[in-house]
C-alpha cells in the first residue's frame, strides 16, 4: 500500500466516494472543486494499492486555529470497513506522518458514521455502536464531547432521515402526518415548485437572506452558491415554491360557482317544503364557505395588486444528490406567506424526486438533538416522518503535542473548550 495524494484522480475518486454506503457529498470531487474554486486549499490523501486502486482515503482542509494551523477531515474518511484494521491503521499513521512534515499542529477527524438512532421521542432505535468510537480511541484520538444544538461552521452532530426502502410514491404520501397532507392538499392548485437555473440564484439568496436576518444565522454569499451550482451540475437542485395568482383566483372562483350552485338548489328545496331545519343548517355551513371564499379571493387579489405580478416567491430550498442519499442543506421562506405551505411543498417535491432517482434515503440534515419540543426545526421535519440519527461525533490528534497543550489551555482559559 502507498498513501498518496489523489488531488489529481478527481474522478477516480468520485467513482470510490460515489459506491461507498456512508460517503457524504463533502467528500466528493465536486466539493474539492467547489472548495479549491473557493479559495480553501483542500488535499485528498489516500491509500492505495499496487495496481492503484483507491482503498480508503479523505477530502481534508487546513484551517487556522490560534498558535497554528489543524487538519480537517470533515465527513471523511471514505472507507469501506473501519474493522479492516491494518488499512485503517495504516492510513492514519500515514496521515499523523504526513501532518508532522507539513506542520500541523493537530488533525480532527468527524466520520460520516452513525452513532445511534432514536424516534421521534428520543427513545432509542439502536445501541451504541462504538465501532469508530473504539477505533480512534486505539489509534490515539481523543473523543470530544457529544454536541447539542444546531451548527453552521462543522459536521453536523445530530440529523434527522427519511428511509424510503421499499416505498411506492403513494406510501411515502400516506406516510405524512396529516397536518402536512392537508397542507399539500390545500394548495394542491396555484402553488409550484420549479427548479432554479443560475441566473436565478439572486432570487435565492434574498428568500436566504430574510430568512436569516429573521432566525439569526449566517448565511453563504452569492459567489458560493454560483460556484456550488458550476462544480456540482446535476448533483446540486436550488428549488423554489410559487404562488400563481391567476391559477389560485380562478380556483377559488370555481369553488365559488359550485358553493352558489348548492346554495341555489337548497334554496328551491326550502321553497318547494322540504325539511327546514335541516336545509337551513346546510344553508349556514355553505354561506359561511362562501364568506370564507369572497374574502379569501378579496385578499389575493389585494395582493397580487401590491406585488404587482402573477407570481409569488414563498420559499426556496438547496439540495445535494449523491447516489447514497439526498440533502436538504440550506433553505428560507418568507413568513409572512406562511398561510400557502411553500417549505411543505418543496420537501414533498424533493421526497418524491428521490423516489424516482432510485434512492433510498433523505437526509434533512441538522436538528439539536433535544427531544423536549423545544426545536422548531425538528418538529417541521417530523411532520415527514422519519427517524433520529446521532453521529459519532468529533476526535481529536495532536501533531505538535506542547502547542496542542497550550491551545487546549487558553480554549480552557476562555471558557471555548
């Protein structure tokens, strides 16, 4: 074995990354492109074999810690069997080698592995699988502690996933809590969900960026989601959900045809003898539809006028298409359009597109990791039905072992540690 760096086998590496289960697109040549493009200076180092097959390998950045600089094995790394003991030995031996001659002062490491699984409740799925826990122990890797809460700036910690194994398109609808069944049904006619091309991604930064003045978290500039929309091509989706006025007024006009309708013929039953109590009470119930209709269609209306278009943007939505799964990454909506369910019918788009990909899981990414109701977040996602996934969290090395010491001690002094 020889533990090379694969920075220039880009689709050797992607065609390694894309038949490994647990392979995450932030290990993906398109993400070295994406970050190289974006100015991050990523590495692939691997090993492999005397015919050069790729056995196990990581996508890796520097990054700037105070007193000098770390390694960051984001998601990585990519291997097959963390029992094969001699290849993942040697591969981080390799690495900790490697980290000495390029001064690194230590390396972290955040496998794209599972932890455990809960319910919705938080009661447990699985047992702990202390595979990877006990492999980094061995190999001299300090675990840090389990994270709760959501996070923008490493591996997310805690995610939450649809398992669409064995669904038809028809399960996975019947599979909605039915607050989110009525939701799509509801705005069944006048509400769309399109795709974006690049031109358009000014339009989906502005729905990120009032969303994120409004939740407090940063956001991605627009250079980012160009190039992610460049490197990635058919592997990325910027989706959007649309209100069409004419399409929704011209709905709500039929209903108001069919409910006048009803109430003309009651109307002449009433007048011909028929059962008063009963056909009055019916009468009530389709005049408050009515009201409801009038003054549903009186508000749209209004509003069309003051955006002065046929379309409204409700909400919009990155995904991450690898074969292994599909990611819901960034998103945002307008809350003031709320009423129209716009982040509902993007889910329900993306859910049944990977369906029809052939691919078996969602992963809607980062939740806190509480099962108290206390994150909103999470509650939405449940909604789809899915379950918990709980990471194996992040490992520590150090590379220049009195450096890491006084690092670790002003993080401590700090109150960061």
């Amino acid at each position: 074995m020889k533990f090379v760096d694969l920075s220039t086998r880009l689709d050797d590496w992607n065609a390694f990354v894309d038949q490994n289960a647990d392979a995450s697109f932030t290990q993906s040549s398109q993400q070295y492109q994406l970050l190289n493009h974006r100015q991050h200076n990523p590495l692939i180092l691997g090993l492999v074999d005397d015919d050069n097959n790729i056995l196990i390998g990581s996508l890796l950045t520097k990054q700037s810690v105070k007193l000098g600089v770390k390694y960051n094995l984001e998601y990585g790394p990519v291997v097959n069997d963390w029992h094969a003991d001699k290849l993942v030995d040697t591969f981080f031996a390799e690495l900790q080698d490697y980290a000495k001659k390029h001064n690194i002062m230590f390396i972290t490491v955040s496998p794209n592995t599972i932890y455990q699984k809960f319910d919705d409740e938080g009661t447990p799925l699985s047992e702990p699988d202390e595979t990877v826990m006990h492999k980094m122990t061995e190999l001299g890797y300090k675990h840090e502690p389990f994270l709760y809460g959501m996070t923008d700036t490493q591996a997310v910690p805690w995610q939450y996933v649809k398992d669409l194994t064995g669904m038809s398109a028809d399960d996975i609808h019947k599979s909605y809590h039915k607050m989110v069944k009525q939701a799509l049904k509801k705005q069944a006619t006048g509400v769309h969900v399109r795709e974006l091309g690049r031109d358009e991604l000014p339009l989906f930064k502005k729905i990120l960026d009032d969303t994120s003045i409004r939740r407090n978290f940063h956001t991605k500039d627009l250079d980012y989601f160009e190039t992610t929309y460049d490197d990635f091509g058919e592997r990325v989706k910027f989706v959007v959900a649309e209100l069409h006025f004419p399409e929704y007024i011209a709905n709500l006009d039929e209903k108001l045809v069919d409910v006048n309708q009803k109430i003309a013929d009651l109307e002449e039953k009433l007048a011909n003898g028929g059962n008063a109590g009963r056909i009055n009470k019916q009468l009530a119930d389709l005049n408050k539809q009515r009201d409801n209709h009038t003054k549903r269609r009186a508000n749209i209306v209004e509003l069309q006028a003051e955006k002065n278009s046929d379309i409204l943007v409700l909400a919009g939505a990155q995904f991450m298409i690898t074969p292994q799964e599909v990611d819901y990454l960034f998103s945002g909506s307008y809350e003031q359009y709320g009423e129209f369910y716009g982040p509902h019918q993007i889910q329900d788009y993306m859910i049944q597109m990977t369906h029809d990909l052939g691919i078996d899981r969602y992963n809607f990414l980062g939740i806190d990791g509480r099962f108290d109701g206390s994150d909103g977040v999470m509650n939405f996602k449940t909604k789809f039905n899915g379950h918990v996934e709980q990471k194996v969290g992040t490992f520590d090395r150090p590379v220049q072992g009195f450096k890491y010491q006084l690092y670790r001690l002003g993080k401590k002094i700090k109150g960061t540690d």
